[in-house]
C-alpha cells in the first residue's frame, strides 16, 4: 500500500508541476490573443443576431468602460484585432445597455422590456424577447430578470465551450512540454515503482504542495513550480542528459541507442511508439489542469498521513468466519 501511495504521490506531483507551467503559458497566450473576449462577441453576435446593433452595443460608453486593447510585446499582436472589447459582461449590465442600445435604435424612449416590445420593429431578437416574456407582459421586473437569466444561461454556454477549448490548448501545450523535457510517464511510473529513493525524494517535494485536511490552500505559483522541476526531481527519468540532446534525437531518428549501436528494425519502432505514447499520456494528464492534480495530490498526502480506513464490523465479522471455515478445513496442525 506504501508503495502504490508513493507512485501515486510521485505522478501526482510531476504531473502537478507540469500543469502549473502549461497553465502559466496558456494564460499568457490567451491574453495575447484576447481568447476570452473573443469568444464574448462571438456570443453576444448570436445573442443579438444584427451586425449593427452589436456594433452599436460594444460602442455603448458602459460597455467601452470595461473594453480593453489586447496587450502587445515587441508592437506584435499575436493574430489578435487590436480594438478594446470585454472579456466579462454582468447580466444586469447587458440587460440595461440592450434596453438603452433598442431604444437609440428605434428612435424611441422606453423605460422597460414591455413598453418597448409594443414599439420596437419586427426582427429576430424581437421575436426571442417575446418568447422569453411570454406570459409577465406585465411584470417589467419579471421581464428583466428573464432576459438577465437568458443572458447567464448563454453566458454558461460559452464557458463551457471556452473550457474545453482551453483544455485542447492545455493538451498541445502539454506534448511540447513532455518532449522538452522529455517527460514520459511509463518511464516515470516505472521509476517511481522500482525505487524507493525516487518515491521518498519525491514525497518530500511533494510536502511543499500538500494541503492539510480541513485546511484551505492555493496552488502554487509558476516561478515556483519552476524551480522545483529544475532543481528537486533529478531522481526521475525527466530532461535529456546534459549535451546529449541532439544524440537523443539522432539516435531516436537513426535506429541508434545512447552507445552508437543499431537498434533492431521493430525494436526501434517498439521504442518509438512507447516514448510517442508516454508523451501522450503526459499531455492528456497536463490537459487535466492543475486545480485537479493539486486535490488528487492532497488526496494522497492526506491518505498517507491517516493510514487506509479501518475495517469495517461487517468486514471483521466475514474475515473471522472465513478463518474459522480455513481452520476447519485444515485442521489445528495445518493439515488437511
């Protein structure tokens, strides 16, 4: 039990580590390339189906107020439109600039959704307004409070897309982060479960992220996380050995292993295909994200320090009735 405890700490922590740095490099990236606001006009487009309405909602003085420029490194703009928008809206705020942009629209001087259904033109977003007011016509605070909700249900939408588009960027940031530094966890895994020095070295690492039950805390940051994977994992199969990085590669490509000898035909395909396969794994795990490691690291730490779960009365019962049907049926002597 120790042992597998040890591996799964081990995993746990590299596989925390790398996340830390995936996530780092996906945040900058995305600000970079203003993912998040981005995909909010996307969404606000679908919302209010008009290209000039929307244009004219963005160009609201609430909205600008809130509207920033992505930022820029070296006057480069990372394939991102260099124009202020939002990354987060609240639903009373799109519910009070939607009422104010129709009524600049249509001429008209509405002081709720109601009033200004009766006024306002056919169109499309007049046509899902009406479905969502249907049956409080009356109630304007009613009407409101649909067209705010429909604008968080929305809203829920799109983060879940974000998310999972996020975690696609997390898995390809994650493969080039397993080949850099040559992290395969078939490799890792089999260390961990071969040495016990490997599994203690780790474990004490792995203290400085550990969270005590009960207890609230925050992942760690990614200068740390940094330094860790330099300086405290040398145990493990991590990076290529130092000045051997392009006979790595050359061997890898020419069928030659680390001494110059040639590496059998399916013995060099066998090997390809489990270091491909360790770094698919390690990209998929990265993918995860680090707020799932940093629990599943807890876990282990907490499982470690308490010991397993003691048995059961119905468990101690069924062990005793077992021992007494083997004593039975191999006699006081042991035998049969």
């Amino acid at each position: 039990m120790e042992q597998i405890l040890g591996v799964g700490i081990g995993i746990a922590t590299v596989c925390l580590l790398l996340s830390i740095l995936a996530s780092h490099v996906q945040e900058v990236t995305a600000a970079f390339t203003s993912r998040r606001a981005a995909t909010l006009e996307l969404a606000l487009q679908k919302m209010l189906e008009d290209p000039a309405l929307y244009t004219s909602f963005a160009s609201h003085p609430l909205i600008q107020n809130i509207s920033f420029h992505p930022p820029k490194f070296l006057l480069l703009k990372f394939f991102s439109e260099n124009r202020a928008r939002p990354s987060y809206i609240a639903s009373p705020l799109f519910s009070r600039v939607l009422l104010a942009t129709l009524n600049t629209r249509n001429n008209l001087a509405a002081t709720d959704f109601p009033s200004l259904m009766g006024a306002m033109p056919a169109s499309p977003l007049k046509q899902r307004l009406q479905t969502l007011m249907a049956g409080i016509e009356k109630n304007p605070a009613a009407c409101n409070a649909a067209i705010e909700q429909w604008y968080d249900g929305t809203m829920e939408r799109v983060n879940g897309f974000y998310k999972r588009r996020t975690q696609w960027v997390l898995m390809l940031i994650g493969l080039i982060l397993a080949i850099v530094c040559n992290a395969n966890l078939f490799n890792v895994t089999s260390t961990l479960w071969l040495s016990t020095d490997a599994r203690d070295s780790v474990a004490a690492l792995a203290q400085i992220y550990g969270c005590k039950s009960g207890e609230t805390c925050n992942a760690p940051n990614y200068e740390q996380a940094r330094h860790d994977m330099e300086e405290k994992l040398n145990p493990l199969p991590l990076g290529y050995k130092h000045g051997s990085v392009k006979q790595y590669w050359s061997g890898l490509l020419n069928g030659t292993d680390e001494t110059g000898k040639r590496i059998v035909y399916w013995d060099q395909i066998g090997s390809g295909l489990y270091t491909l396969g360790g770094w698919l794994l390690t990209a998929v795990a990265v993918s995860l994200g680090a707020p799932f490691w940093f629990d599943m690291l807890n876990n282990f730490i907490n499982l470690r320090i308490n010991g397993a779960k003691p048995p059961t009365g119905i468990e101690l019962r069924a062990a005793a009735t077992q021992a007494q049907v083997d004593l039975h049926m191999t006699g006081p002597q042991g035998n049969p």
